[in-house]
C-alpha cells in the first residue's frame, strides 16, 4: 500500500468497461514524511476522493482488481481510502482539514 495526493484526472473517450462510470486519479506518490518522492500513479477511484487530498494506494493489479470485482481487467493501481492523518514517531506529516 501507497500513500499519494491527488494532483488532476484523466479523461479518455474510448476506454475499457472497466473504467465506465469511474474516475481515474493522478496521484503523487508521498514519502514517510508526506512529501512528494518523485513518482505519480493514475489510479481508479472507488472512494470519493477529490484535488488536494491525500489517499492510500493499492498498486497491486490483483487486489485492485478484486475490488472493483472484474478479472481480467487493464486496472493496476487503485485509490482505497482518503488519509485524516498520518503520524511518523508521533507527529503529524500529513493532516486533511
């Protein structure tokens, strides 16, 4: 499991029927410290989670799949959460609100 911020969308016209009705996410990876690491993930959305807000990846084709209850299915990587806090040694790195 990730941890990443949601950074903008994707919209494709033409795409798999897995992706109907569901947005897909452009997400930072974070670091321990809540920092950007350098990486980005285009997730599906299952929870909700909008611009700013920082949520836990699944980035497991299999797991991802079994969420959305489709296999086979072109799906990597996929949002499970949207983060309240995350602490490291006690203190707050990543707060919503």
């Amino acid at each position: 499991m990730k941890v990443g911020r949601v950074v903008g969308t994707v919209v494709s016209t033409i795409n798999a029927p897995v992706f109907d009705g569901r947005r897909l996410l452009v997400c930072d990876l974070l670091d321990a410290s809540g920092r950007p690491e350098g990486g980005y993930l285009i997730c599906v959305d299952t929870v909700g989670a909008g611009a700013g807000e920082a949520v836990l990846i699944v980035d497991e084709g299999n797991s991802a799949r079994q969420v959305v209850g489709m296999d086979p299915a072109p799906i990597r990587a996929i949002v499970v959460g949207i983060v309240d806090e995350m602490r490291v040694d006690g203190e707050a790195v990543v707060r919503e609100g």
